[in-house]
C-alpha cells in the first residue's frame, strides 16, 4: 500500500434515480476512503450500486447527496484536471482510428504538445504487449487486444488514477486471468491508483489490496476486507489456502447479506 | 463478433484478385441472360410491337445508326455528358447544403424542431410539377439554361443527405460520449473527433442514393418544351418518334440508366478509398 493520505474520498453519499413517485436508491449512505497506490475492488452482485459510485467519483454523472474529494478537489473539477483515466467494459476504442491514434486521442484533446504524441503512445503500446499493432483497426484485434488498448489510451496522459468499471467482464476465463497479471504488472510499475468495479469474487481478491463488499436494493457498502496476499502475486496465488479463506469471508459476506434480505421480504 | 485473433491483410486479400473478377463478371452475365430472356420472351409469347417493345437487338442498332451530328452513340454520350455536368453541381450542392443542414439540426434542438418537418414535407411535392417551375422561373431571371437543372438536382439530393447524415451525428453509443466527458473534452472536440467521423459510413450511403437521385433530378428539369441539351431531351425525342424508330427510347434508357449507375460507381470508389476502417466482407 502506498502513502496514507486519501486520494479518493467518499462521504455519506447517495444516489437516487428518478422523482418522487418512482425513485430507485442506488446508493444510500456511503462512505470509502482510499489512499494513494492502493487496489481497490468494489464487489457485489448487479444492483449493488458499484458502477454508479465509480461514475460519482468520476463526475460521470452526479451524487444526490454527501460529498466526493478526488485528489483534493470536488469530481467535477478533478475531472476537468484530468486526475483519472477511465475504462469501460467495452473497450470504447474508435473504429475509424488505428490502436495508435486511439491511444493518441487522449493527447489530442488534452493539447498536449505533439512531439510527445508518439513516443508516450509507444510506451504504452509496449506496456500492455501491442507494439506491434499500432497501424491496425480495433475490428482487427481480439477482445482481450482491444481493452489492452483501452487501458493504454487510459494511461496515455499518465493521470494519478484509473477507474475501471467491471474491464474484463466480457472476456473468457482464460484471457481474464492472463489480463490481470498484466493488470497488475501496470499497478506495480506505474504506481496508480486503481478503483476496480467487478462481480468476480475470485478477480476481485486476486488483484487488490483491499476488497469492499456491496449490497443491493438499497446499494451499501456491506464491509470491507484487507487482503493480505503476498505481493507479487502469482498464478500460484490463486492456489494458495489464503486466497481460497478470503474468496470463502466474501462469499459468505454477500450470502449472510442476501439471506438477511430475504427474510426482510418474507 | 470481435473475438477472432487479428489476421494480417495479406490473407485476407486472397479472395480478391483475378478470381473474384470473373465470379462478379459471371454473375453479371447471367442476371443479364436471364432478363434478356424474359425480354424477348414475353415480346414472343404476348405478341407485342416493337414500338411498346423493340427487340433488344434493335436498341443496339440504334446505338450504331448515323445521325447529322455523328453517330447515335456518340450524340448520346455528349448529351449524357451534358446532363452529368448539370447532375454533379446539382449533387455538389445538394450535398453541402444538406450535410450544413445535419449538422445544424444535430447540434440546436430548436432548428430541427422547427424546420426538419418542412425538409420532409418537400420531398412528398411532386417534383414534376414544381420542375416546370423552377425552369421557366430560372429561365425568367435570366440565369444560365443548366442552372435551373442543377437546382433540380440538388432540390432531390439534399434530403438523403440531411437524413443520413443527422442519423450517423447521433449514432455515437453513450459510453463513446462519456468517455469524451472523461478527458473533458469541449463541445467542438466531440463533434470533430466523435460525431464527425463516426457520421463517415452514413454521409457515404446517403450519397450513393443521391448520386442517382440527381441524375433523376436533371433528366426531369431537361424534359420541360424549351431545353435544347441534355439526355432528357433525347428521351422526350425518343418517346416522340417511338413509332418510327423503336430501338431509339431505349437507347436514350439505358444511356440514362448507365449515368445513374456511373455515379453511384464513383461514390462507392471513392467510399472504399476512405472509410477504410471497417471489416472487410
């Protein structure tokens, strides 16, 4: 873990979707502070509220009440300076760009100076393994090449921190797993904070530093682990009894939470 | 879907070349046999006059016979000449101004409100009769004879434009605007760099309609008493003097009919040369 001031601060927020009549809660009353270079997942099952809170923070759309402070400044500011870099679930890559210009675009809209375009799309091309797909059209690459690449345009402009709602949730178990060791690799060389949106309970632990566990109807956070994996992790990792007791504390965590649930209604 | 490993052009080229030519080619023939069959057939088996319809033979040798001026063919081309050049200023500003259109519509809600019915509600006149119209008006004003058939023209290729055109601008998924949102990226960045390019492949399909639609537009402005050039006017001849030279209409048709698909042919080249982003068939 990094250094202990908050880079993202969530306070007692909520989410409320539309009027008085008919209105969801999306989120009720949260609270999360994350520190600079932490991994942080969000975890839950569809509903619970973890897409809607990564786009709070990311001034993509807005709270209805409580507060956000990333990197000292409220969402909408932060997002004007430019502190975070986002990546959707599908990989949102321009098809009348090539991988190359795609990474670019970033650069282009932020006005950076146009002598750094080429080598700052190189670095990150090399970063995520498609050096050699600069001139090709996303139609041409995989769906696993085609978010290496969104990655890479998110990382382009080098923001303090990424934002990835639910990144590998399209892709096969194979090349998710091969995705998060690359994931990883780029936490550890880039130093970024990294606020994760999954649904993958195993995905979640794997990757992150700390865990925090939604819960639906209302969206809450419900707890949150600290994982003590060993760092680097490995494929082995995965194997290890620890990562199989805290998959078990989250698992059961949504269980207890979902049952509790039930019962309400009953 | 996009899961497939990427494969390098050259593979994919394969399926063009010599072979795929001659396939194309082959088609073309049998399509053409099949008409040609179907033509000549029912002529036989209805027993219809050659002035309702000649024998195919008979419009070919129309395009050879001689005329004062050269021979027939010849004529023809330099009168499918003159109404390309009507068709294609027509085409050129039809199609600005119905893309300045698009893109104004797109971005203030109000002006597409007030005036995108009007847009739709001039294509439902018939352009028949307000042709007449336009011609001897134009005439009136005093401007050039080929003037009044581009604007003809133009009246017909500016809606596909406007049309397509509004549809590609708004075309864009919501998370390609998001993440525009995300770099806070200005309102003129989004049209440029998202709305603009991703409108490309529409603009292109409204001008293959258009290319022909104009060609449609100037033929009707030459047919009016009064217009002395034009392949439109070789058709009103044609109709005139059907009963003496049956194979002469359907020349000046297919002549018509080739400008048409002319045009189309140079859009669809030209679409190929620049939207080069999309996935091969």
């Amino acid at each position: 873990m990094g250094g202990s001031t908050p880079i993202i601060t969530v306070d007692k927020v909520s989410k409320i979707y539309g009027n008085t009549n008919a209105s969801t809660v999306a989120l009720q009353d949260v609270s999360l502070a994350i520190a600079s270079g932490e991994f942080v997942s969000l975890v839950g099952p569809s509903g619970c509220g973890k897409s809607t809170l990564l786009r709070l923070i990311a001034d993509l759309d807005k709270a209805t009440q409580g507060s956000l402070l990333v990197n000292g400044h409220a969402p909408e500011v932060a997002r004007k300076n430019r502190e975070y870099g986002f990546v959707f679930q599908s990989p949102t890559l321009y098809d009348w760009r090539t991988v190359a210009h795609n990474v670019e675009l970033p650069l282009e809209i932020m006005g950076r100076a146009k002598a750094d375009w080429k080598p700052r799309v190189d670095k990150m091309l090399a970063m995520v393994g498609l050096r050699d797909f600069h001139d090709h059209y996303p139609w041409q690459l995989s769906g696993g090449m085609q978010q290496r690449a969104s990655i890479a345009r998110a990382l382009s402009f080098d923001p303090a921190i990424l934002l990835m709602d639910e990144p590998f949730g399209a892709l096969d178990e194979f090349t998710r797993e091969r995705m998060n060791m690359e994931l990883l690799d780029i936490w550890q060389t880039t130093h970024k904070t990294i606020l994760f949106v999954t649904h993958s309970i195993a995905e979640a632990v794997f990757l992150s530093s700390r865990i925090v566990v939604m819960t639906p109807r209302p969206g809450r956070i419900a707890t949150v682990i600290d994982i003590d994996l060993p760092s680097p992790r490995t494929f082995e990792t995965r194997e290890s009894p620890r990562f199989f007791e805290l998959t078990t504390i989250v698992r059961e965590t949504l269980k207890e939470e979902f049952v509790g649930h039930e019962s309400c209604r009953l | 879907m996009h899961n497939s490993v990427s494969t390098p052009h050259g593979v994919r080229r394969q399926g063009r070349g010599m072979g795929r030519w001659l396939r194309l080619l082959a088609g073309y023939l049998v399509v053409f046999g099949l008409v040609a069959l179907i033509w000549e057939g029912s002529k036989a088996v209805f027993e219809l006059p050659d002035y309702k319809l000649p024998h195919l033979a008979q419009i070919v040798e129309a395009f050879g016979r001689p005329t004062p001026k050269g021979p027939t063919w010849l004529v023809l081309l330099q009168d499918a000449g003159y109404t390309a050049f009507e068709a294609l200023v027509g085409f050129t500003l039809g199609s600005v101004t119905g893309f300045l259109m698009a893109v104004l519509f797109q971005r203030y809600l109000p002006l597409r409100r007030g005036f995108l019915p009007y847009v739709i509600a001039s294509q439902t006149v018939p352009i028949i009769a307000l042709a007449p119209m336009i011609v001897v008006g134009m005439g009136w004003l005093g401007a050039p004879p080929w003037l009044s058939k581009s604007i003809i023209a133009a009246y017909l290729t500016f809606f596909p434009v406007v049309i397509n055109v509004l549809r590609g601008l708004e075309s864009v998924d919501r998370d390609a605007l998001l993440l525009m949102r995300s770099y806070a990226a200005t309102d003129n960045q989004i049209f440029r760099l998202l709305r603009l390019p991703a409108s490309v492949p529409y603009l292109f399909t409204a001008l293959k309609i258009s290319a022909t639609a104009s060609v449609i537009g100037a033929i009707i402005g030459e047919l009016p008493v009064g217009s002395t050039r034009g392949i439109g006017v070789q058709i009103v001849v044609g109709s005139q003097y059907n009963t003496f030279n049956p194979g002469f209409l359907w020349a000046t048709i297919v002549m018509a009919a080739l400008l048409g698909m002319g045009g189309y042919a140079l859009v669809a080249l030209a679409e190929k040369r620049i939207v080069k982003w999309k996935r091969e068939e």
